[in-house]
C-alpha cells in the first residue's frame, strides 16, 4: 500500500546503522530434547459439541492469558496514536462484522467470547491478525529411510512494541503463554491435532495421523496479506473463503493428501499464503504459493532443485530471492545441507529450526510432526541474546518503559489548538510516574492530557492559573495532594477514568476546587463505596457532571437529606461515621501498586469460566426463547404512533421474553438512572434530538445492556437471543453497552452521527479521518508488508467510521481559469553552471520554505517515534550515503545542503522520498484536431501527519509552498522546463518543446523503492536512481521514439509508471515498469474504448485500483463527460479538479503541450468536502 513504502525506507535506514554487526550463523546440535517446561500442554476440542460450547475447557484455562495479550496490543495502539479511541471503534464495529463469519466459526467465537468476557468484536479482531500475517519457517523433510518429518517455527509480534530493557518484542512475550495444543475430536476418536494462541479458532499448524501435515506461512504481496480481502468481505464482497478457516475445513474433511492438496489449490481465499503440505508416503511434500485466487505455483519436493529430501520455506516466493533484511532461507538451508539427510530426524530439524536467525526475538513455538506414526510434539521458544530481534534488525518501533517528566519532553511534545479552541498540551502515553517541572508550560494550555501514565499521586502542580482541563484517565492515582484549589484555580474538569482510589476520604482534596464542573472516577475502586455518588454530589456543590451523568436536582435533594445533620437521624450519623473512615495508604512514587487496588482496577475476570452444565442449560434455555409477539407489537407502537418513550424488555426463567415496563414519557438523564447496575435487559427507545441546524430528529435505538458485572449466564442467554429480537426490528440504530458511560447522550449522539443517522452533512472521509488521525503519530503503524496488521487496523477502522459515505463524483465545470495567484513562478537553473552552485536561484527564491518544510517533517518524526534519535541517525548515516550518488546530482544536492544549511543527510532523504512515494494521476489526450495534452495532478503527503483542526495533511500543506517551475537551460536556451519541489534535483513532471512531455507516477508494488535503496545502501548500486533517469532523459533524449528507449529498458531503483507524451498523433504511451525492466507499455493506439486519451494513477491499467483509492473509475467518468470534442487545457483542468481526482493531498496541477511548448502548472488546494485522499 502506499503509506507503507516511505515507512519502510525509514525503518530500512534505521536498519542500515545495524547492517555490519550481523549475527554469528551457526548450526545448533545441542538444542534437542529442548527442557520439558516448554512443552505445549494438551487439551482436547470435541467437534460432537455444539460451536459456542466447545471452547470452553481451552479458554477458561487461558482466559487471563489472552486478557492481557489484548490488553498488552490495546496499550500498543493507545501508546502508538495517543487514544483508546481507535482501538475501541474497530473492535466494537467488528461486532457488527461478526454475523457474516461463516458458522461454525462465528458461534465459537461467541462462546469465547461469553466464557472470557472478552467483547465479540475484539475476539473477532485477534482471529483476522492470524488470517493477516504469521511470519514462519517451514521445513518438509525425508531421512535415507524414507521417513517424513514435518516442522515449522511461527513467528509473531513484528513492530508490536519493543521493550528495550528487556530486549524482547512485547506482545511475542505475551503470546507464548496463550500457545495451547488441542486434540480435535469426533466421536472420541482423534481427527486431527494442532497447536493454537488460545482463542483463534483457524489452523496455522496441524497433523492428521497417518493422512497429512499442514503449516501456513504468510506470503507478502501487494494485493494481501489479507487487507483486501478483508476489506471486500467488510463491504459485502464474501465469495472467498478465510484462510484459516479453509485449513479447519481441509483438516476436518479431507481424507488423503491428495484430496488436500486439490482443496488447498482451487479454493478461493481472502489472503495469498503458502501452504506447506507432507505426506505419509516417500517423495510426498509440497509448497503451494496461493494468490487470492487459486495456486500459482506448486512446488513438490520430486522437483526441488539440488536437494530433493527437504523444501524449506519462509515468507517469500522461492524462486525469487529473499527480502534482503529479512533471509532466513539462506542460514536456514545452510544448516539443512550441513545435517545431511543421513542424520534427519527430530533432533536435527529441531536444531536448525533453533540456529539463528531461523529462531529469533519474534519465534513462539516450535513444532515438529511425523505424519506416519502421528507424533505431534510442541515447544515454546525463546531466542538468548545475542539474538536479533527478528532476522532483519530493526527495532524502529519501541515503546518506552518509563519516562520523566523533564522540560524538554514537554517542550517537544504535540501541542494543539482543540476542536473547542483551547491550547492544549498531548503527554499521553509516556509512562510518566511522577509530575513534575510542569512549570515548563510557562502557563500557556488550556488543557493538559496526561492519560496513559504511571502516575500514583495528584499534586506537583506549580501554579497554572490558566489550566482548566486535566485528563488523568488510565493512571494509577490513589492519593490527590492538598493544594490543588491554589494551584489550578479555574480546574474545571478533572477525568479521572480508570484509576486507584478507593476510599470517600481519598476525593476530600476535590472539595477546595470550587470552580469543578466535570468529573469523571469511573472504573476506581471507590465508585463501588456505599453512597458514592451522593456523597460526591453532596462534597463538590459546584459540579455539574459526575461520570458523565448530569448531576439531578434530585440528587441534590436526596445528598442533603442523607448527609446534612437532623436530615435522617440514624442514618446521617452512620453516613457521617463511614465518612471518617482513613484515606487510603500512602505510597513511595515508582512502588507498585497495593494488591487491592490492582486488584479492584484490574477488568473483572470470570474466574474459570462457567461449568459445562451451566453451558449446556443456556443452550437449551436459548433454544426455547421464542416469545417475540409482544416485542413486534410494542415496537410497532413505538415506531408508527410514537406511543411510548421507552420499553424495557427482560428474559424471564432463561426462556421468555417479556416486557418489563413501558415508560410514555421521561427524560433521557432518568432512563439512564433506570438501568438496572448488575443484570441484562433490552431497551427500544424514541430518541428524538435537535442537530446543529435547528433541525429535528428522532430514531429508534434498540439497546442490548449488558453491564461488565453481570454473570456470563445471564450475558449468555441475552447474546444468543438478540438476534431473534433484531429481526423484528426494523429501521434501528443498536447500541451495545457494558458501561453506563457507553449510554451517556454525548456517546449516543455521537454514534447516531456515525450510523448516518444524524443528517449531518459532513462527508464521510471526514468524519472517518477525524477519528483516525487524532495523533500526528498515527503514522507510524506501517512499517512494511509484515506490517500488514497494523495497516489493516487502520482499514477497518476507516471502514468501520462510516466506509459507505463517499462523496459523490462530480465532474466539474468551473475550475478553469485558476485564481492568478494559484500560478507558479518561474525560476532558471543552468546547466552550464558548476552543479555545486546552479541551484542558488532557486535556493534563494524557496529557501525558507523548504527549510519550514523540513521543520515540519523533523517534528513529524520526532512525534511519531518519541525522540530525535531516527533523525540523529539520517544527519550521521545519509551524509555517507550522499556521497555515493552518481553526479552531477551528488554535488547538486551538497550544495543545496551548504547553501541552505539544512544537514546533508536530511537533503538526500527529502530527495530519496520522492524516488518511491509520489501519489499521482496523469493524462495524456488527443483533441478532435490532432492536437496533444498531457497533464498530471501531483499528490503527495500521505499519512505524514493529520491536522484534525483544519482536515489537512501537515506535510502537503508545507509542500505547497516550496514549488517552482523550472527552466533547465544550455547555452542560454531552455532545454527543457519542469516543476520541482525545491529541494529535489529529480524530474517528475517536465516538458522538452517540441519533443516530448515526461510524468512519473508510483507504482505500488511488493518490490517497491525501499527495496532499491536497501541494496544501494549495502552496496548493490547496478541500477538507477528514477529521478535522475528521468532528468537525464529530458537532458539527452531528442525525441519522443528516443525517450521511450531510455524508459524501458534502464534498470532502475524503484518501480514507476512513466507517461509520456509526444508532439504528434497518436504519440502517447504509459510505460509500466519493475525495478528490472518494462512489463507493459500501453500505447495510445492500443487503449480499448477511448483512443484520444490515456489515463494513468498508481496502478496497473489492466487490474483494478485499490477499492479504497480509486481515481481511475472517476476520472474516466469525466474525462468521457467532457468528450474529445471539447478537450484542451480548460477541460483537462476541470477533470483534475474533481473529486476524488483531487484531494486533499493534492499539490499541484500541471499543464502540458509539446508542439507549441506551453507549459502552465497551479497549486492546487481541496475544499471541504473533500475526499482525504
């Protein structure tokens, strides 16, 4: 995808540091029998049970463990963006995407998710991570005998946070425990075995005794790792069968390994993979590479090159070399060919499966299997230092342990203007346990979010006499300091959420805070107290809000009857009495935690799970729950006579359901008070709202209550019969809420806007970046095909936040002639020149702005990586790698490196950016006169840093101003003329009068321009940087037949797409390059439909675009609109200039025409709304 390929090379630079300490490979001997405490333990899954109940025995042994892997990955994401919010809305509308999962599947997954209390979406989230992407070795071998062993490691937790003073990547770590072997049976026999992370229900590793051997590996590739399918099954495309899911079905049915094999070839799936298959007879084995569609390869062992008695595979296509920072198949076949088949055996395949890099930081487990016999054994590994932390060496992404608060981490930390127009100050997520030197702020915020720490006291506030808001959610507070009313004395909202306190007496600090209106204890200990919230209510008279709920008159009546004296007698004396209970104890900052208050903050636990009887009387009282007449009456009522204001529906005796009561009038403040705090019900209410144009609505909410304190029967039984209710259902908006906080109005507005159901006007695209770019450090979630995880947290979110809202294509008529004041100026550069000084005109006329482009972009990756140390590292590795460039551009860019001052290194990365990610659409057309056109839009900027308060990107706002036109001259006279961020010494968009016009556009591709730049760094330097091919083609070619030439056929760095235009008809052609050579020229002549033009974005004209970024089917829509007829530079304009063509990433627009030399281009801006990209 495109966000990856710019990550990748940053994370490819990083690495290069590392490149020369490489790791000793050598063979192991002495790792087998591995210690009998990493053996996998045994449980049995009956396939004879009914789905939501055969998972029991698993997950209730390992339901901790898988808490706190999700709670671990949670942390990651919050750390990562800097909010919950993105993890929550994927896995709460994954929810919704669970009714799709083909069955048995979803009913196991909902009786996991019933037995651990983990919500449905989340388990849902952590089955796809396994269908997207597991890195692994798997090795299929033969001894002299004719014996076949089969084993694999799988590694897991790429970029899932790094702990650096442990040396191991965190969520790895948190895996091993989960790792369980189960026996699938039927009938009591054994069907099959494999090994699973407790709770995914797919196969990854399994044998079927005296039948077959199956492992998957993940195979990178462009169109996969199951993002796209992914993303098809989201929006209704579901006519491909989950990868995991398809292993399940091969090891439950298929009765031979040909019968296996033929499955594992023609079946259609969501994501490419390789399946690695053994068999039970000499010479049987084989590695199947799938595309989403079917085999597109089939590698049996009779046909190994050199070494018939093994097939060793990774996650790369084997007849192509590895990923050059990632080779386990090297050492790995190394050490097969050093044990020779003679010696084969367990003991040997494990010990090569135990050499390094084979094993590394991110293995989990071992296993090794032998399908004649059925042995079946698994080890949980773990990798000793010195061991690299994966087999490339790039720890780019680590979280921190701990962190001080010192004044240049608040200095350098994300400082914004909110939505409410305050200033506030971002330390989220640095693991602070102690506040202090806050003075630092010099008082200039609003509002401080401290959330996501460590901190255990609140006070060490200097005096802030403009701080209002303080967020503290997700720390461990269990004392507040006296002092606060003098230090913060406008505090008027004070969240709380999720911390330690536990005691009344621990909030009497809060009573000196007179101008408190919000606060916010939910999830602490105290909140459980008896008479909290009217003891609160009664304590802090100015507030306004507690735990989101508006505070009552009659709350306030009932607090002053119970706690002021004469009000009750007896019981005014014992609230009195509880009120002088102690505080909690004191601590020592950086101690842990007291047991209790870990304990009562910790998410409540079901504690083994419920008995096999009580499962199997919740499915029998769900299968008779089938009362739903007076549910349709009442919601018919409800829906066309607006009768009643809310009913509630409750089951009763586990079997019926009824109604509980019907309310005709109330507020929503005392329906919410109305919910029952321990037990499950069913709410349909007429919810009526006014938006923020006066205008009025109403809609029908059906909400499932189901409160996190309820017993997993009850959640059970109300789960499995919501369905049965929804179909009666018509035209509601459901609501799912486990906290009183989930059915606040403010969260009910906001996920009415979210359905669509608020009228609001604001596109869709917005709205969904709004929530997903709420840190500029979002970006840092790809890093690389195996990164593909992230990636897609990031696609389902975008889906989840509303994917059917797109904006409607209109091709526009009105954009040309563009404001005079869009125009880019001119600026000549000569050629004649020394290349160490001819850029100084345009260094004098863009100097500043690209110093504050290069500002920006230090700031970016600051933010995102939480220090200065990658850009350290581009200033002190990239100067050497400057000095390899071909000239003349090495002297060119080390001029404008002296000449601006700007590090050399950051001036051959801001060239080297533009070598592999520039997002674009160009055009090549033919008036009804034989006239040509060519024109581009140049979008740029992608995932670089999201500004939610103006909905732009940070980093193409800043490009904007550093472009300029360039006349490239000889001799006096114009050679050619181009527009160039200033900056860069490559051509991507130029013009040769009465020659030919040259545009260059990505082409996204596995083997992208990260990969070109690797090997040039290590030293690989046989092909040539894009860029400077093309300025060398518009300096040397003289002629369209010339250029075309040099385009196809130079070896190049990165992968492109050149679209070239002439100066006569039916000159035209869009050149599709690999790194290697042209695969594909699609001349003008050759065009199906529409001969007089060629349009081209980043993807292969003969498969279709990416199903989020599609510009193509748009931009032929207009261009075909417009009609040759009444093509010329007004009409192209406006073709460029509808959405989504443009966009908000869009830089500028450029105009072309060969034979008269005319050359126009304009900045180009996007105006609400406005597709993001």
């Amino acid at each position: 995808m495109r966000s990856e390929s710019w990550l990748m090379l940053l994370c490819a630079l990083f690495c290069s540091a590392f490149v020369p300490a490489q790791f000793t490979q050598e063979c192991r001997s002495d790792t087998y029998p591995p210690p009998s405490s990493s053996e996998v333990e045994w449980f049995d899954v009956s396939l004879d049970e009914a789905p939501i109940i055969r998972w029991r025995h698993v997950v209730a042994r390992r339901q901790s463990q898988i808490r706190d892997l999700l709670l671990q990955f949670k942390n990651f994401i919050r750390q990562l963006t800097g909010s919950s919010v993105y993890f929550n809305l994927v896995a709460r509308s994954l929810t919704l995407i669970a009714p799709t999962v083909p069955q048995p599947y979803q009913d196991e997954m909902v009786g996991i998710s019933t037995v651990t209390g983990i919500p449905l979406g989340e388990i849902l989230l952590y089955n796809i991570f396994y269908e997207a992407t597991n890195l692994c070795t798997s090795v299929l071998a033969e001894d002299s005998k004719g014996v076949l062993y089969h084993a694999r490691n799988l590694d897991f937790g790429l970029f899932f946070g790094w702990d650096k003073a442990k040396k191991t990547w965190l969520v790895t770590e948190y895996l091993r425990p989960t790792i369980v072997n189960i026996r699938f049976k039927k009938s009591g026999q054994t069907v099959f075995m494999s090994t699973h992370f407790a709770g995914y229900v797919g196969i990854l590793t399994a044998l079927k005794p005296g039948r077959f051997s199956l492992t998957v590996n993940s195979r990178n590739s462009l169109d996969g790792s199951s993002t796209l399918g992914i993303i098809e099954w989201i929006l209704g495309k579901r006519d491909a069968v989950w990868m995991g899911f398809l292993t399940r079905r091969v090891m439950e049915t298929a009765d031979s390994y040909a019968q296996a094999k033929q499955m594992l070839t023609g079946t259609k799936m969501l994501a490419p993979a390789y399946f690695i298959l053994g068999g039970n007879s000499t010479m049987q084995g084989c590695v199947i590479t799938r595309s989403r569609d079917a085999a597109i390869d089939v590698w049996e062992r009779s046909a190994a090159a050199n070494h018939t008695w093994y097939l060793l595979q990774t996650n790369y296509d084997h007849w192509k070399p590895p990923f050059v920072l990632d080779d386990r198949r090297t050492p790995g076949n190394k050490c097969m060919m050093a044990k020779g088949q003679a010696s084969m055996g367990f003991k040997e395949i494990f010990n090569v499966l135990s050499s390094i890099p084979v094993l590394n930081k991110l293995t989990t487990y071992t296993a090794l299997m032998r399908v004649d016999t059925g042995e079946y054994h698994s080890y949980r590994q773990t990798c000793k230092d010195p061991c690299p932390i994966c087999s490339l060496i790039c720890p780019l992404i680590a979280l921190p342990t701990s962190m001080k608060l010192t004044p240049e981490l608040i200095q350098n930390s994300v400082q914004t203007t909110n939505p409410l127009g305050d200033r506030e100050l971002d330390l989220r997520g640095y693991k602070v346990a102690l506040l202090e030197n806050l003075s630092a702020t010099l008082d200039q915020f609003d509002t401080i979010d401290l959330t996501d720490n460590e901190i255990r006291k609140l006070d060490g506030f200097p005096h802030l006499p403009r701080l209002a808001n303080l967020m503290l959610n997700n720390n461990k507070v269990m004392r507040i300091g006296d002092g606060l009313s003098s230090s913060l004395p406008r505090l008027s909202t004070l969240l709380l959420t999720n911390n330690c306190l536990q005691e009344l007496a621990d909030l009497e600090p809060l009573t000196a805070l007179k101008r408190l209106r919000f606060l916010s204890l939910l999830k602490n200990p105290v909140c459980s107290r008896r008479n909290y919230r009217l003891h609160v209510v009664h304590k802090l008279p100015s507030l306004r809000f507690l735990d989101f709920r508006r505070i009552t008159d009659a709350e306030r009546r009932q607090a002053a009857a119970l706690f002021t004296s004469g009000g009750v007698g007896d019981v005014a004396d014992k609230s009195a009495a509880n009120l002088k209970s102690k505080p909690a104890k004191t601590f020592t900052p950086g101690a842990p935690v007291p047991a209790a208050a870990a304990a009562a903050s910790a998410p409540v636990s079901a504690a083994g799970g419920p008995t096999s009887a009580d499962l199997l009387a919740v499915r029998e009282a769900i299968r008779r729950a089938n009362t739903l007449d007076e549910v349709e009456e009442h919601f018919k009522a409800i829906k066309i006579g607006h009768r009643y204001r809310y009913i509630v529906f409750h089951i009763v005796n586990d079997s019926t359901i009824t109604t509980e009561r019907i309310v005709e009038e109330s507020s929503y403040e005392d329906f919410v008070d109305s919910l029952p705090r321990n037990d499950c019900r069913y709410i349909i209410y007429d919810y009526a709202y006014t938006l923020e144009d006066g205008g009025k609505r109403e809609k029908l909410l059906f909400i499932h209550w189901a409160p996190d304190v309820c017993k997993i029967r009850c959640k059970m039984i109300y789960a499995s019969s919501k369905d049965a209710i929804k179909h009666k259902l018509r035209g509601v908006v459901e609501i799912q809420a486990n906290d009183i906080s989930e059915v606040a109005e403010d969260c009910i507005r906001d996920r009415l806007k979210a359905a669509g159901a608020s009228g609001d006007k604001e596109p869709g695209c917005k709205l969904r970046f709004g929530v997903l770019f709420l840190s500029q450090s979002f970006a840092a979630m790809t890093c690389q095909s195996r990164l593909t995880p992230l990636l897609l947290l990031l696609l389902l979110a975008c889906l989840a936040a509303n994917s059917q809202a797109q904006i409607p294509t209109q091709c526009r008529s009105d954009a040309y002639p563009p404001p005079a004041d869009s125009e880019i100026d001119w600026v000549d550069v000569d050629l004649d020149e020394a290349p160490l000084t001819r850029w100084r005109n345009v260094v004098a006329h863009r100097g500043p702005q690209l110093r504050a482009l290069i500002a920006q972009f230090r700031i970016f990756v600051r933010n995102m990586t939480g220090s200065e140390l990658l850009i350290n590292l581009v200033d002190k590795d990239l100067t050497p790698l400057a000095h390899t460039l071909p000239q003349p551009f090495r002297d060119e860019i080390v001029g404008i490196a002296n000449m601006t001052g700007i590090p050399l290194g950051e001036v051959t990365l801001y060239n080297i950016f533009y070598e592999i990610f520039t997002v674009c659409t160009s055009i090549v057309a033919e008036d009804q006169k034989g006239v040509l056109y060519h024109a581009r839009n140049l979008d740029f900027g992608l995932f670089l840093g999201w500004d939610l308060a103006n909905s732009t990107w940070l980093i193409t706002e800043y490009l904007r101003p550093a472009i300029v036109n360039i006349r490239f001259k000889k001799s006096g006279q114009t050679v050619f003329m181009s527009t160039n961020f200033a900056g860069y010494v490559g051509i991507l968009t130029a013009l040769k009068p009465g020659r030919f016009s040259l545009t260059m556009n990505e082409r996204f591709n596995a083997d992208g321009g990260y990969i070109g730049v690797i090997e040039w760094i290590l030293g690989k330097r046989d092909a040539v940087w894009m860029g400077f091919l093309t300025r060398s083609v518009m300096e040397t070619a003289d002629s369209y037949a010339q250029a075309k030439q040099m385009l196809t056929g130079t070896k190049m760095l990165a992968p492109a797409y050149f679209i070239l235009g002439g100066n006569s008809t039916m000159q035209g052609c869009i050149i599709t390059r690999s790194r290697d050579a042209a695969i594909d020229v699609w001349e003008r002549s050759a065009a199906a439909n529409h001969t007089w033009y060629l349009l081209q974005t980043n993807y292969d004209h003969w498969k279709p675009p990416f199903v989020l970024d599609d510009r193509r089917t748009p931009g032929n829509k207009c261009m075909m609109a417009k009609g040759q007829a009444s093509m010329g530079f007004k009409e192209i304009f406006n073709v460029l200039s509808s959405i989504p063509v443009l966009n908000k990433l869009t830089t500028y627009t450029a105009l072309m025409r060969v034979d008269t030399g005319e050359y126009h281009s304009y900045r180009q801006t996007c105006k609400d709304p406005c597709a993001p990209w």
